[in-house]
C-alpha cells in the first residue's frame, strides 16, 4: 500500500491499515525512525483498560454537590 505527501506534508492512511489496527478519527499515532525507516503505530489508550472496573448507580446529584461544597469549605478553614 502506498500513500502521498500532500504539500502540507499530510498523508491518507490506507483503509486496509485502518481497517486492520482498527483506527477511527481522533486516535493518535506514534512515530519513530529506526534504522533508517519510518515505524508508525497506534498509541494505546491505557485508560480503556479500566473499563467496567468501577461499578455506580445513579447517585443522588443533590447529596454530591452539598458534600462537594462541604468539603471545598473544609479545604479553605
């Protein structure tokens, strides 16, 4: 597969390579030279590895914000 430089220096990732790492817009990529070639690969999103590890209900909204205010008062005395 082969891509060009545009003259803003950009280039298209083929849609197999998308495809295939699958990448989706707003990921980042990683670039490095190495040994004289160019090596581009996905950053890994270490968050996404946490997903489901914390589990919560609703919540009371009202109950979180005064115990927020309390706590900033706390903070501040």
């Amino acid at each position: 597969m082969q891509s060009v430089i545009t003259s803003k220096f950009q280039i298209t990732i083929p849609k197999g390579v998308r495809e295939r790492l699958k990448l989706s817009v707003h990921d980042t990529l990683d670039w490095k030279i190495e040994f004289g070639k160019i090596v581009v690969s996905p950053v890994q999103k270490k968050f996404l590895s946490y997903r489901n590890v914390i589990k919560s209900g609703s919540g009371n909204i009202k109950e979180d914000i005064k115990l927020a205010r309390e706590r900033r008062i706390e903070k501040y005395q």
